[in-house]
C-alpha cells in the first residue's frame, strides 16, 4: 500500500515517532516557557507565641542570575511590592561574574527590608558544563571547586552594607514587628564548608522565634538545628528536583534529604509533629534559577515564597 513520504509505516514506528514528537515538545516546555514561568507561593507557618504580630517573611534562593535574564530580572523587581517584613536569602544568586550588579539593582527595595543571607557554591564557584544525565543522578560527591570564583565578595559587601544580616557559621538578631527573631546559619554544607561547632547549643530562650538558615538542606544541619531548639528552618540548594515527574514529584534533591521534601513547607524530622521535643519546621524553596548550562525545569516552576509567620493557636 502506498504510504505518504515521512510517515511511519508500522503501529511500532508510529509509537516511536509519536514518542519522539512528544519528547521534543517537552524538551521545548521545559526550556523555553517553564524555565520563565516564575511563580509566588504563599505559606502560612504557626510558629509564634499567642498574641504576636504576624510576620511576612520572603525566601529567594537559587537565582543563578546572569546579566541577560531581562524576564528573570523584572519578575525580581516586581516581588518588592509584596512589601515583606524580612527577607531569607539561602544562596546561590550568580551564575556570572557580571550578575552582581544587575541583582543589586533589581532587588532593590528589598534591601531595605531587614534580610539575612547565606551563600551557596554557586556564589563562590562559576558554573561549569556537565553532563546533563547527572543532573537525574544521586549526588556522586563530586563538586566544582576549579573553575573561577565568581564575586561572592563584592556581593556580600553589597548585602552588608543595605543592611542585611550575614550569618556564615555564626549567629545574630533582629526584632521586626515586636518579635525577637534568634537566627543561626551555616556555610554551604554542600561544600563543606559549615561549622556547625560555631552555632551548636541550645537556641537562645529569650526570643520569641529561633531561626536556623542554610544552603543545602542536609540532614546533619537540620538535626542539629531542630536538636538545639530552632523552630523554623530556611533552606534552598535542591531546586525541588528541577526536572520531576507528575504526581511522582522530584527524583533527586542533589543531598541527603529525602524527595518527599525537595520543595516547601513540612516537619523536622520527617516523622515528627509540632510539639514533639526536637521537632521543627523545615521550609525548602525550589528557587528561581538554574545553571546555565542546564537551562530547564519540569513540573517545578521557578519560585519565591511569601510565608506568613502566624501566632500559634491559644
């Protein structure tokens, strides 16, 4: 029988084809329209005393900026209007040794806001190619540490002096809205670079809120922080998998911390509940970025969160 030029001539090679067709049509989702579409979420956490004001508190991580992300830029112009009480930063903001500037400017008044901030590798450390496949793979210990630093300097210095509050391997204090928040935050453990040694003890008593603030979530920092008594903790690093699956969710997390928490709002440890001695919150943001040269996100929008800090119930 005649068949038209080009199309497949068996129910096999038309499956194939069909397959072929729709994994290039997701391939093309993922990178031109998913990669841009940038999200807020919006969390409620009830984690301060009875009778508090409540706190709207901004996570940004994972930016990966690069001077040319105009779309990325303005979505990030557009979040101060949220007018946020503080703003968490958990790392990895530049891809590029030109991105400093062009983020400074586009957080703007955001850095008028009270803000901590920590920093991931991807702060110290210019992005390198790598074989996409590993980015589907379990973390193989393997880290970038050889190519160029890219300006983590001059981007603290810039953090610092907007007055925002750094907390690699040590501890500080703000007040915002009648609340003393107790933080305590730790180097990228995905480098090993914390010093859990130089925050260990218990959180301190006399705040009303204790805050624990890293890069990656790995579970050796959270234990610690959920064991020495902070009720919340900020992290970011897993991109919540980046490249997930329907329903099934995130296939890896680039850490030890299990898929089930690779994005948003839960407990620590996993199996615990509010109350239980050793017990937290864990907020993960799936971030804003990728690396440049792994353009794509799948069934993971790129993301801020506004968490509203709400009183506990009487």
């Amino acid at each position: 029988m005649w068949q038209p030029c080009g199309v497949p001539s068996s129910p096999l090679a038309r499956l194939l084809g069909l397959g072929v067709v729709a994994g290039v049509a997701g391939v093309g989702y993922a990178a031109g329209i998913e990669v841009r579409s940038f999200t807020l979420r919006r969390v409620d956490v009830p984690v301060l005393p009875a009778g508090s004001e409540p706190i709207r508190v901004l996570h940004l991580s994972d930016l990966h900026l690069t001077p040319r992300q105009a779309h990325k830029l303005a979505w990030l112009d557009s979040l101060a209007r949220l007018e946020p009480d503080l703003v968490v930063n958990t790392g990895d903001n530049i891809a590029h040794p030109d991105s400093v500037r062009p983020l400074i400017s586009a957080l703007g008044r955001l850095l008028d806001v009270p803000g901590v901030f920590v920093f991931g590798s991807n702060d110290y450390f210019a992005p390198s190619l790598r074989n996409p496949v590993r980015y589907l793979l379990p973390d193989d210990g393997q880290r970038n540490t050889s190519t160029p630093q890219l300006p983590w300097k001059d981007l603290r210095a810039e953090f610092v002096e907007s007055g925002w509050t750094e907390l690699t391997n040590t501890t500080g204090r703000l007040t915002v809205r009648g609340s003393t928040l107790a933080f305590a935050g730790v180097d990228d453990p995905h480098l090993e670079y914390d010093d859990l040694a130089a925050v260990a003890g218990p959180a301190p008593s006399d705040a009303d809120l204790r805050v624990g603030v890293t890069h990656a979530p790995y579970l050796l920092v959270l234990d610690q922080f959920a064991r020495d008594g902070y009720d919340l903790t900020f992290a970011g690093h897993t991109h919540g998998g980046q490249l997930c699956l329907p329903i099934k969710g995130a296939l890896v997390t680039n850490c030890d911390l299990d898929t089930g928490r690779a994005k948003g709002l839960h407990r620590h440890p996993a199996d615990s509940s509010p109350g239980d001695p050793g017990s937290s919150w864990l907020h993960v943001s799936a971030g804003a970025g990728t690396s440049p040269y792994a353009p794509v996100r799948f069934c993971c929008r790129p993301e801020a969160t506004l968490l509203t800090l709400q009183p506990v119930a009487r």
